[in-house]
C-alpha cells in the first residue's frame, strides 16, 4: 500500500528588498512630508498593515502608548510610530484624536520604494497581528535589516524562528515594556539581531522553494 505524504515548503520571499543606505532612504520618503519627516530624524517604530481585526492596529497604538509612558517618566528620547498601510479607521482615527499628544504619523498605501526605505530607516518593526495567513511583512522588515517585534505564536513564530522578539498582543504593559527594551539595545545587540535575520531569509529563498518542490515531486515519482 502506499503512504500519503505531507511535506511543507517556506513561500519564498515574494520580493527584493534590501537595506537602502540612509540619505537614499531619507531621500526617497521626503515626499512623504514634513511630520514623516520629522520622525525619521527623531527616531521611529514602524508598523505596516490594514485595518483588519487580525492586524491589531489598535493594540500596535496602545503598545506603543506604554511605552512611550515609560520613556517620558525616565526622561528618555522618544521616537515616533508610523503607520503604514490603509487610510486608518474611525476606530483608529477616534484613538488619535483622543491621544494627539502621542507623535503617530500615518503614510497611506507607500510605494514599494517608500515601504523598503521606511524598513531601511525604522529603529524596530512592531507587528503584533492577532492572527496572519503568512506574515510577508516580518520577512521584508528582516531582509532591509531591521528588528522585529511581533506575536510569539505561529505563523509568526515559524516566520520569525529565532530572529525574531516575541511578545503577547494581549499583555500591553509587558509588551511595551520588551519593545523598550530593544531600544536600549547597544549597537552590538542591534547588529547580532539584524544578523540572525538575514541568516532567517535563507529559509526563504527561492532556490530552497524550488528544491524542496523538485525533491517532492521526484518522492511521488518513486512512490
């Protein structure tokens, strides 16, 4: 008789994103205007998504809240959050009216370009999505090297393996403290994490793609 198999094989990355040095990055988000500006020299988080439940934009804000909470009672630097992705909701709209003291900018549907040099420039990639069907976006924040922080639960946990910082979406207070944490980061610690996510892109490469799919077609040959 013969056995079904099941075997998986990793997306392959779906596009070309490097590191875009600085001032090229800096260059090609100046359209995006002033305040957006003004958080790339400041420093800043970078979020990317729609307004879909499973995306937890809201908690990405309240997150983000806590910790800048705890950076003003310590007197330290605040950097900004941006919001990349859909024009954000009436929840999300009613949030920011209501915290307008919080510097959140949103930049509605960047280009590629604008997207890879906002990943290129972003001190961390906070992605906290209750739910993804792959989690495209933790791959191309690791691949222009910037450090992630996003749910510890799979598919992100299996996208992110160990180059990835994990937290709970649902615990705010300890989430926004471990993404205060990154940004106390030394250089040194900084380096070593982007490191192990290029190492992680090698899962996902489009020569891994494509062997692991001939190695399967030829199992079912032989089977």
């Amino acid at each position: 008789t013969r056995r079904s198999k099941i075997t998986m094989v990793w997306n392959p990355l779906n596009s070309e994103y490097h590191p875009i040095p600085k001032e090229l990055a800096i260059k090609k988000t100046s359209i995006l205007g002033d305040a957006v500006g003004s958080a790339i020299r400041d420093g800043f988080i970078l979020h990317v998504g729609g307004n879909q439940w499973y995306k937890n934009r809201l908690g990405v804000c309240k997150i983000y809240a806590g910790m800048v909470r705890e950076r003003l009672r310590r007197g330290d630097s605040l950097p900004h959050l941006i919001l990349a992705g859909k024009e954000p909701s009436q929840e999300i709209q009613q949030y920011l009216a209501e915290n307008s003291d919080l510097p959140i900018r949103i930049v509605v549907s960047p280009s590629s370009e604008e997207l890879q040099s906002l990943y290129s420039l972003a001190t961390a990639f906070l992605f906290p999505s209750f739910e993804e069907g792959f989690g495209w976006p933790i791959l191309e924040a690791m691949a222009c090297g910037c450090p992630v922080v996003t749910a510890g639960k799979p598919p992100m946990s299996e996208v992110g393996s160990e180059a990835a910082i994990y937290i709970d979406p649902k615990k705010i207070p300890k989430a926004a403290f471990i993404l205060n944490e990154l940004l106390d980061w030394s250089v040194s610690q900084r380096e070593e994490q982007v490191q192990k996510g290029f190492d992680n892109l090698r899962r996902f490469s489009r020569e891994k793609f494509t062997d692991h799919y001939l190695n399967a077609y030829k199992e079912v040959l032989r089977s």
